[in-house]
C-alpha cells in the first residue's frame, strides 16, 4: 500500500454448521470490456452445497450507498458469520463494519434473529431453523464521503464507484478463506463501464457475472466502475496481458498521452526484466481518477487500486505527484502478494497480522517502486535525485528518530496509520515505507561494493521473486530467507547490518545510503523540484529545513519541528498564522521575510492565532530559507547512476 501525501481482539471459536463448498485456489484473473482474451474461470472442487451466492447492487453508489444480497447454504444449527477486520494490504484491523447497516437474515421468507459477539465484535451468531438449507443475508453499506483514509474512506462519487468486495460480504467462520468460494456478481447505473482481474465475466445489461472465485480472490480483485471509462492495453499480443483500467469525473481526465503510455509499457518491460517472472495470468493497474476520493494505493496480485486526483494525467504537477504509485503497487505482485512475511499470510481476515517485516514489504517495494519509475521514465533522472533528496532532508529533520526505532514504526503501524501530521516529526509515522527504502539503497550499494559492481538488488530480485510464473502463487518468507539470499549473493554479517539499523535509534542511515551510493546531500536556496511540487498539488509549504514549520496555504500549521527555531518560539501545530513582519500573512511573505532575516540578529516576528489568542511570536532564525538537492562524491563509485539505468533498453 502506498498513501499518497498524506486492541487486537480475541478470535471467537464457534462451531460451524455450515457447509461450504470448498477449493484451494491460487488466485483471480481479468475482465473488462476492452479484454479480447479468453481464460478458464478459477476451478472449484464439488460440494453438497455449491458456493455462496451475491450480488452487489451499486445503483446506488453516486449516493454512496451499496446494497449486498448473500445465498449462504447451511444445515440446522448454531452459525456465526463474520465481517473481514484485518484488509490485506492495510496492515491493521479497519475493515469498516461502523459502515454496515440494515442487516438482516431469513430463511424461508421469515426472519432469523441473531447477535453480535461481544469480544469479536466482527462476528454474528445465528441458529439455522430445522429444515433449512438456504440463508440469505441482506445488508447496506454506507460509503464514506471523508477522503482521509483508505479503503473504508472516500471510494465513490456522481460518476464512479471502486467496489472492494471485503466491505460488501460476511463469511462463515472456522474456514480459510481459500476454501470459501463465492459466485459474485454487481449492477451498476445505467451506462457506467467497468475495469476488474476478476474472471469470467458475463455482462446482463447493467449487471455483471463473474465466476466462482474463492474469497482471498474475491477479497483480492476490486473492481472500478463509472461513466467515464478508458481501458488501455500495455502489451497488445503479449502474454500475459496488462492494461490500464480509468475511471474518471470527467471525459477530459481520461486524456493519457502517448508519453505516458510508452512510460508504463516500459514499466511492464522494467519490472520483467528486474524480476525475471511474473506470477499472474494478467495484470491491471486500475487507476481512479477524482479529487473527492481517498487518495493511495493498494496492491492485488493480479491488479492494483490507485487512487489519485482528476487531472494527474493531463497536468504535468499532478503527473509528477502520480509518477510513483504506480509502479510501487506493480512491485507489490511480486513482492507482498507472491513473497509475503509468514506473519502476514494469516488464514482469514479475523486473525491478526504481525507487521514486523513492513521494512521489506513496504520499504523494499517502495526502494524498488522508485527505481523502477526510473528506469520507465516516469521521472526523469533529475527528478529522481530530487525526490532522494528531499526524502532524506526529511529524515534529517525527524527528532523522533533519536527514540523511535525504525522496527518500532513498522511494529506499530497499525495506530500509526491513523496518526494526525501534528508533531508527526517527533512521534514518527509510518517511516518503514521511505527510510526502509534508504536502507534497501544502503544493501544495494554493499552488494556492489562487497562485489566489485558483480552483484546487486537486481540479482536478489531474481532468485527472491523469480521462478515458473504464469498462475498467482502465495510463497511466504522469514527474515532468515532475507538474510541467507543476501549471503548467497556475498558473504557478509548481513543480519547485523540490518539490524543496527533497525533497532538503532539515531541512526545515520539516510546519509549513510546515499554516501554510499555515490552521492552526498547539500543545501541550497534553489528549490527543489519535487518538493515545489508536491507543495503546488498539496497546497502545503514545507519549511522544516529552516525555520521549522510546515504549513497549509491559509497559515494552518501542521508540523513544527521540535526543538527547532519555530518550537522555541512558542509556535504548535493547529495555531495559524495570520501576519508576518506586520504584514497580512501569504506564504511568499512568509519566504521573504526568512531571507531578509538572513544574516542579522534581529527576530522574525510572526503574528498567530491560537484558538480565539491573537499572539505575536519571536522566531530566532537567521539562515535563511534552504532545499535540499544532491551533489555527486567523486571519491565514491556512482552506484545510484547504475541503480537508476534501465535494465530492458
């Protein structure tokens, strides 16, 4: 998963008297409207009772409301259904249950009662009444309007829908979810087309068949939806095929330029050529294209959910901002999805996930996802170093790393998710994702210095993630498979390495990597381009390289970095700026007044409102307004050039 800036409960063991038709399945596969290419839907083995049955009826989704309809074959007795907590890809516990509502179960036309678990509270218990072999079980759920979050958030708008099956479903305790099958099926308004790796697909007029699946495939296929509608294929003849699935708010979003298109099918070609397999019968990036939906990434074997906003294919800042996502959820087939931590392949959704090895899901992915937008030209080579950069200014200004270990971020992920940006530099987030990717940097620079530039990344890549490809697999690891492969490949105390580094506090790994790719960080008052960036897309300033705020256009402050020129003052994140030097407050004048304060011993005055308090504040800070950029070592071997070149062309 990738976002775009921005109590484990006991499982409850009731005895199950249903009978479900069971299969051990490896995975989904493809079905739009542009496919042309048949494929055999995913076997079922027999069963007294067949799958069960739903249907989805998202007529509704432009008032954000879907309605669900399951067909569950049961025996008498007692039953306890459940509603999946823990979402692949999420890493924590928020499957959106608060948004479930009117649900209902009958059998025969009458009304089965039933009631809530109340230590799992995810699960539903119900008696089966004598004589019935058929539940069917009725629910609506209410789609969030919030674009904070991910999946459970913001997912539908008057001209689109992204259906991830896991809000819209119960299942049976007591099984895997391999060995549930479902036969789903969806309608959509009037017109609207649709882009999804599930198989089989039998459009009816505005419904949509598709065949049995198993519940991990169903969980692990979402599907997009709208009015306007694109479907691009990356690699015509080939197999296997991939293809950019687009829904939109408008027509004019839709426009991918031939650039672009030419960038992901060299992306399709990068990723082949790094990985040496592909592990799926086809792939589709399904990109979602609004600014009134959750912004992120979600990874699926055989697709992906990219979230972004409306006009990131038609406007040059936005692309720079999309430019990543992609190719980071594309490196999650291989690595999340194909290779996954033991700890993360838990049998059903209920079971909790240890997220301890997220510095290589997520770090791994993003370090290989940034080398592979690269090596596609998604971004060119400068802008690359850019984003270095600014990445690793970013972690030279985060205190919270002198008592927060790197591991820690990872084994907390599931409350740091959902932390607030305020004091974010103190508490740490998520930093697994972007200093997990400075340590894959530092691995891949040791690998080549160890070797004398003969082994690299690359060549882990292909023994890790390689193999036979074509049917989606689930191949789990331990960090000891991490650590014997690097030692493969060049013998060395690599689990040390890893681990001062990742349970070190103060550690000096971002500087480290990069000194050691061949480069060395500098300061500048030059801007930097990706940081001008994301600050135009996010109408938000980033000044926690020199006076120690990061601020909203409007003068919200979101961050202040702690114990820097802005926090001696006095200055917290919510408070607002209102004037600076006494003029009304903009974020040039804010700039302006930093260089003027340049070289003198006089303070920066900055007027700010804290609740209903106007207050004038002192900022003592006289060097000036600073961007960071790379500079080459040439007492160094440039390993990030070579790590940066394309390997396909």
């Amino acid at each position: 998963m990738q976002k775009i800036v921005g109590s484990v409960l006991r499982r409850c063991g009731v005895a199950i008297a249903a009978l479900i038709s069971v299969a051990v399945c490896t995975g989904g596969g493809a079905a739009s409207q542009s496919r042309t290419k048949a494929r055999a839907a995913e076997p079922a083995a027999p069963a007294a009772l067949g799958p069960i049955r739903l249907v989805v009826d998202a007529t509704r989704a432009p008032q954000r409301i879907l309605h669900s309809r399951m067909e569950f074959p049961v025996k008498p007795g007692p039953l306890t259904l459940q509603y999946p907590k823990w979402i692949p890809g999420e890493h924590m516990p928020d499957g959106p249950i608060i948004e479930v509502v009117n649900l209902r179960f009958s059998a025969g036309g009458k009304v089965v009662p039933w009631r809530r678990d109340l230590v799992e509270m995810f699960s539903f218990h119900l008696d089966v009444p004598a004589g019935v072999s058929t539940l069917e079980a009725d629910l609506d759920f209410l789609l969030a309007s919030a674009t904070s979050g991910f999946s459970g958030a913001g997912s539908a708008t008057a001209s689109l829908d992204v259906l991830s099956w896991n809000q819209v479903l119960l299942y049976p305790a007591g099984f895997a979810a391999r060995d549930v099958m479902f036969e789903p099926a969806v309608k959509w308004p009037a017109g609207w087309k649709y882009g999804t790796a599930l198989p089989g697909a039998k459009p009816n007029g505005d419904t949509v068949e598709f065949a049995a699946v198993s519940l991990n495939t169903l969980v692990d296929s979402p599907v997009i939806a709208g009015r306007y509608f694109r479907a691009i294929q990356l690699t015509p003849g080939q197999d296997p095929p991939h293809e950019v699935d687009i829904v939109a708010d408008s027509a004019a979003a839709l426009a991918m330029s031939p650039e672009t298109q030419k960038e992901l099918r060299q992306l399709v070609e990068e990723a082949g050529a790094l990985f040496g397999s592909r592990h799926y019968r086809d792939y589709h990036f399904l990109v979602t294209l609004s600014d009134d939906v959750a912004h992120f990434g979600l990874e699926h074997h055989e697709s992906s959910d990219d979230r972004t906003y409306e006009r990131s294919l038609i406007e040059e800042a936005y692309r720079l901002q999309f430019a990543g996502l992609l190719p980071h959820e594309f490196t999650h087939s291989w690595n999340g999805k194909f290779r996954r931590p033991a700890d993360l392949a838990t049998p059903d959704y209920q079971q909790p996930m240890k997220d301890d090895l997220l510095w290589i899901y997520e770090g791994l992915t993003e370090y290989l996802g940034e080398v592979l937008t690269a090596r596609s030209g998604l971004l060119t080579e400068e802008q690359s170093h850019e984003e270095l950069a600014r990445l690793i200014a970013q972690y030279e200004h985060r205190p919270g790393r002198a008592w927060r270990s790197l591991q820690d971020t990872a084994d907390a992920a599931p409350f740091l998710y959902d932390a607030s940006a305020d004091w974010e530099n103190v508490r740490r987030s998520v930093d697994f994702y972007q200093e997990g990717e400075m340590l894959w940097l530092d691995v891949d620079s040791k690998l080549r210095d160890l070797t004398k530039d003969q082994k690299s990344m690359n060549d882990f890549c292909k023994i890790f993630y390689g193999g036979p490809g074509s049917e989606p697999v689930l191949k789990t690891y331990t960090l000891d498979d991490v650590v014997a492969t690097l030692n493969g490949l060049a013998a060395y105390e690599w689990a040390g390495f890893l681990r001062t580094r990742l349970d070190g506090v103060g550690t000096a790994t971002p500087l480290e990597s990069l000194h050691a790719s061949g480069w060395k960080l500098v300061y500048t008052e030059q801007p930097n381009e990706m940081e001008a960036t994301a600050e135009g897309v996010n109408q938000r300033l980033d000044l926690m390289n020199s006076v120690g705020l990061s601020i909203m256009s409007d003068g919200t402050v979101v961050d202040v970095l702690y114990g820097g020129p802005a926090y001696r003052a006095g200055i917290g994140p919510g408070m607002k700026i209102q004037a600076v030097e006494g003029r009304q407050f903009s974020p040039d004048d804010l700039k302006d007044a930093i260089d003027s304060a340049k070289g003198t011993t006089t303070p920066m005055i900055v007027m700010l409102t804290n609740g209903s308090e106007f207050k004038s504040y002192s900022v003592d800070y006289h060097g000036g307004l600073k961007y960071p950029h790379l500079e080459r070592d040439n007492g160094r071997p440039d390993y990030l050039s070579e790590i940066l070149h394309p390997m396909a062309r």
